[in-house]
C-alpha cells in the first residue's frame, strides 16, 4: 500500500508529459495542417508553433503549398491516322485549396494522371501524325485547359503542361527519317545547282565584259595607231616637199646647164649597177644623149681654141674607150662621194664650171699622143 501512491504519482506526470506533447504542434513553412476534433475537420494551422486539445484533435493531412512538378510514364495514344505513338508528359501544379485538396480527391495525383490519359487521347485522336508531330504547343494549352477547369474542383491549380517526347513506331521513324533525307538532298541538289547557275551567269557576264573591254581597248587602239600612222605620214609627206623644196631652190638658184645635168647623169649611173646581185649590167640609151651633151657642151666652150693639125687618120680611126673601165671608176667615186648632200654636189658642180677648160685640154690630149693602127 505505501507503494501505491508514488505509482499513480508517476503515471500522473506521465499522462500530463503525453498530452503536452500532443497539445504542442509544429508546422513547417509553405505547409498547411488541417485539423480533426474527434473524426471531424475542423480548422487549418499555418507555418509556426501551435497548441491543440489533447486527444480530442490531431493533425489528419499536411499539404505542401509549394507548386509540384510530376512526371507521367509514356502512354500509348492512337492518332487520327491510327499510328500508335508514345507520349511522355510532366504537369506542372499547385494546391491553392488544401481543405478541398484533402477532402474532394482520395489520390489528386492518381486523380490528374488518369485525366491527363484521358484527354491526351481525346486530344491527339483528332489529329494525325504529322499534326501531332508539329503542334505541341497546341496539345500542351489544350491539356493544360481541360486540367485546369477539371482540377478546379480540387483546389488544384494546373499552370503548366509539357508534352517531353513523342514516339512514332519505329517504321515510321524510318519512313520519316528517309523522306527527311531525301527532302535535305533535294535541297541541297537545289542549291548546288543554283550555285552553278549564278556561277555560269556571273562567267558568261564577266566573259562578255571582258570581250566587250577588250574590243574597245583593241579600237581605241587601231584608231591611236591610225592617227599616229597618219600622222608620221603627214610628217613625212611634210619632209619630203620640205627637202624637194629646198632642192628645187637651190638647182635653181645655181642655174644649171646641160653640161651639169649630163655630168650628174654619169655619177647616177654606177649606183644603178650597184648591188651583188646583178649579174648583167645593159648600158641605157640615154648615155649617147649624156655623152653628147658633154660633148657638145665641151665644143662651145673650146670654140674659139686652134687646135694644132693632126693627121685625118687619127680621126678616122680614133682609138676605143673602154666605157665599162671609166664606168667602174666613176661608181668608185660616186661611192666615195654618196654620204655628201645634193647641196655638196651642187657646189661641186659650180667648182666643175671654172675648171671646164683645163679639163677639155686634159681629155684632148690622150686622143693626140695615141699612134694609129695604121
């Protein structure tokens, strides 16, 4: 019996630590605990310390508030086309009810993965592949409508919906890789040939161009070389009537006679037959004129000279010249004499005019000492 009291003394302060440690409730930021009186709700606790009635309430559900990302498995959808394809989805949600939350949905996240199945094959049962393929972000604002107004419900938000990856069947990958393929070939054959078409129109361009440059060049030119031709011909042309001018002048102001010209004629003759290349030399006619203007020339200057008498057989049978000799010596002194101008053959000749006599004596002299064949 003594020992009684200190028993139920201990199991006091037991009970009392228990239900202070029951009354005492903790709550973690961005969570919400909703509280049950006896099997019934009655409020919610926010972030912080709390104190509630001893085995009369308890914390039923805690809800985190902060927004949940969760991933589906890939689910086989049928499209318009019938191709099963694979698509793999993650919903992006938040509570912003945690009593309804709690109370309306036994598995909200069971609860949005089923709906998400069901509306994704409604959504992509009217579409075929090649639609399914190329219009994401229309199937994720769709799938993200019909959460939202399903969800509402449930106190569940639904922000965001993303389709990660469809999968055609492995035929059709195929099929669809072979057609993208040839559809890059296809372009890239277009571009090459494009290429060469530019090419050959910037070539053919730049060729003409360069025809159409040259034959101008190639004008200007023959016409610079036309103008230049013409006028080193007028020059010329200029020279030449300069140089017969001043020739003119000057035969003329020293007033030849016949004698002179026959005498130029006899220097002219040896560059006729000048040349390696002659073979035959025919003596021309107009020599006997020259030799008879000389000669006669000679005659009136020595007209009034009494030449002593002679024998009429030296003049019957005089003796030969050997013209070809006197001819060989003259183009001698012509080709001495070639480099002097026809002004120096002009005073040559004037010089020649005061010596006529002595050189009429000198030539009648040979023809008087030759004895006769007789």
């Amino acid at each position: 019996m003594p020992y009684i009291i200190p028993i139920i003394s201990a199991l006091i302060v037991i009970l009392v630590v228990l239900a202070l440690l029951r009354a005492v409730v903790f709550v973690q930021q961005q969570q919400v605990a909703i509280i049950q009186r006896m099997g019934k709700f009655l409020r919610t606790l926010n972030a912080g310390p709390h104190l509630l009635v001893p085995f009369l309430d308890r914390v039923r559900y805690t809800m985190d508030m902060r927004e949940m990302v969760v991933p589906f498995p890939p689910q086989g959808v049928i499209t318009e086309d019938n191709l099963m394809v694979n698509i793999d989805s993650v919903i992006y949600f938040q509570i912003v009810d945690p009593v309804k939350a709690a109370y309306e949905a036994q598995n909200y996240i069971q609860a949005i993965e089923q709906l998400t199945m069901t509306t994704l094959r409604n959504i992509i049962g009217g579409l075929d592949l090649e639609q399914t393929l190329t219009s994401r972000e229309e199937i994720n604002a769709k799938l993200r409508a019909v959460l939202d107004e399903a969800t509402g419900k449930w106190g569940i938000k639904v922000n965001r919906v993303e389709l990660r990856s469809i999968e055609p069947p492995a035929t059709i990958r195929d099929a669809m890789e072979k057609g993208a393929r040839a559809e890059r070939d296809k372009r890239a054959a277009i571009l090459l040939a494009e290429g060469q078409r530019q090419s050959q129109i910037l070539s053919a361009s730049g060729e003409r161009e360069s025809l159409i440059l040259r034959a101008q060049g190639e004008r200007e030119s023959q016409v610079l070389r036309a103008q230049a031709d013409r006028q080193a011909k007028m020059l010329r042309a200029e020279g030449e009537a300069q140089a017969i001018t001043t020739v003119f002048n000057a035969i003329h102001a020293g007033k030849p006679d016949q004698a002179l010209l026959a005498y130029q004629y006899m220097q002219m003759l040896p560059n006729i037959a000048r040349g390696d290349a002659n073979k035959v030399w025919i003596v021309p006619s107009e020599l006997n004129d020259a030799l008879k203007g000389l000669g006669k020339a000679a005659g009136d200057m020595l007209g009034g000279v009494q030449f002593p008498s002679v024998d009429a057989a030296e003049f019957a049978a005089p003796a030969k010249v050997d013209v070809f000799a006197e001819i060989a010596a003259q183009k001698a002194e012509a080709e001495a004499e070639s480099s002097k101008t026809v002004q120096d053959a002009i005073a040559e000749a004037q010089q020649l005019e005061g010596r006529r006599g002595g050189t009429s004596r000198s030539a009648g002299r040979p023809s008087g000492g030759r004895p006769g064949p007789g």
